[in-house]
C-alpha cells in the first residue's frame, strides 16, 4: 500500500513539476511586459530575503527533491529522509506585503535502530502560514533593505512528522550590498514552540547570514551559516555550514541545488536538494 501510495503521489507531483517548467517558457515576456521588480527568491539558502512579490503576481519555490541523512546519534539510530515538492507560494497583495503559504511537502524517511529493527514512515507535513512586509528597500536603489516575516504554523501534518500544535513567531531579514557584486543577507527568527515533552511553549532562536556573489551571468553562488537554539527541556543546538547554486535561465525562472553540512549533533549530518522558482 505504501508503495502505491508514493507511485501515485509521484505520477501527481511529476505532472504538475513539467506543467510549472513549460510555463517558465512564457514568464519572460509577461515579467517585460508588466515592468516587475527583479527576480528575488527566497531560495535555496535559508535566509529569506526582505523584498516582496509585485502586487497581483505569484511566485512559487520549491525544492523538487530534498534528502536528509543523520547517522551519528546517541541513541544509534540512523535516519534516512527524503522530502518531495515543498513549495512556498509567494501571493503579492500590496507594494509591500505579500502572502505566504508554504503548502505540506510528502516525506518519506527511514529509521534504523541499534538492534536491527527498522521502520518506514510517509506522509505530508504541517503548513505554514505567513506575510512578509518590506520596510525598506524592495526597489534596490539603496544599499539595505529590511523587512518582517510573521508566521503561523498549521498543524496539518501525520502523527509521525509533526507534534499537532499552532506554533508561530516573526523573522527580521536584512539585505546589504557589499560592492562589487557581492551581497549580504542575515535573518533573525524568535519563534514559540510547543517542546517535545508537549506540557507548554518554548521560545526558540535562529540566525542566519548568507554571503552570496554572481558566478557568471546567470549563475550565483552562495555560502551560509544557520544556528538555531532551542530552548525548555528538549533544548538543543542545531548548527549547519550552506553552500549552493542558482542558475537563472529566464527573467522568471531559476533552478537551484546546492547542501546543507551539520556542524552540530541534533543537525543532519548532511542534506543536498535541488529546486526550482518561477514567477507567475
């Protein structure tokens, strides 16, 4: 049953994958026709940058293929993960707010234990819910821009991928331009968490900054650091080293790869993914 389940769900996520790339042919001309600011995504670093979608128009990010491996734990097991079609569809609702619905991804992960059981898990993930407003800066004619991100998480996700809570807080990202084509982004997150024994909230705190700078004419690189700390009585560090790659093929569309390295014990150990961004 689970494998017709993940044959369906991949026939279902293919076709809408190759319906979303033919349209990336068309983008162009509909992105010169309409004046829009330049192509932002928020991928596929971690850091969300403060501009915002043109208002009337969407833009959807998504990773095609994201695979998490963590194998040195305390308690021996090794953990195998693998997170389909997780897209972040960008609506712009005035010059500077848009609405963001960051859908539930389908995952699958394997879980081997020290003494030789393993279990197979799939299902879909929670969903996020937020807006993003620009402070300043959405046009690039400055040096900085900064905005805020507010978000709700929807507890839609199986038992075995989230913890059936409403979580939410705000991330301040912030964008500098260095000169000489290199660029600057950090993002502040304060989130409140329900912690892992499920008896109340915790506040948690991310950062991150990401050093990014163009490889040729369509191709940009980046390198990042992203640290979270958590908080209550499932505290944990989790500190991860980024580095990736985005290659634009048109005004409008961008495919993107790259890996996210854990330098931390509650980290995965390694994480590589590749993705896509159109604007609609």
């Amino acid at each position: 049953m689970a494998g017709l389940a993940l044959r369906s769900f991949s026939l279902r996520t293919g076709l809408w994958a190759v319906a979303l790339l033919a349209t990336a042919g068309i983008a162009p001309a509909f992105a010169e026709e309409g004046g829009l600011r330049e192509f932002a995504p928020d991928r596929p670093d971690k850091t969300d940058g403060p501009y915002t979608i043109d208002p009337g128009h969407v833009q959807v990010e998504t990773d095609i293929i994201s695979h998490n491996r963590d194998f040195y734990n305390d308690d021996g097991t090794r953990k195998h993960e693998s997170v389909f079609m997780a897209p972040n569809i960008r609506i712009g609702v005035w010059d500077d707010t848009e609405l963001d619905i960051i859908a539930p991804a389908y995952t699958v992960m394997g879980l081997s234990e020290r003494g030789g059981g393993h279990t197979r898990l799939h299902g879909w993930s929670d969903m996020t819910v937020r807006a993003k407003i620009n402070l300043w800066g959405n046009d690039r004619e400055g040096t900085t821009a900064l905005g805020l991100i507010p978000f709700v998480k929807l507890p839609t996700a199986a038992t075995a991928y989230g913890n059936g809570a409403f979580e939410g807080g705000i991330g301040v990202p912030f964008a500098i331009k260095l000169g000489g084509e290199w660029e600057l982004g950090t993002q502040t997150t304060l989130a409140v968490n329900r912690n892992a024994i499920g008896d109340g909230y915790d506040p948690d705190l991310t950062f991150s900054v990401s050093l990014s700078h163009p490889l040729g004419e369509v191709l940009d690189g980046y390198v990042e650091l992203y640290g979270e700390r958590q908080t209550g009585p499932d505290a944990a560090t989790v500190a991860t080293l980024d580095l990736g790659v985005t290659y634009q093929m048109t005004p409008n569309f961008s495919v993107d790869g790259g890996v996210n390295i854990g330098l931390s014990k509650a980290a995965d150990d390694v994480n590589p993914f590749i993705g896509f961004t159109i604007r609609f």
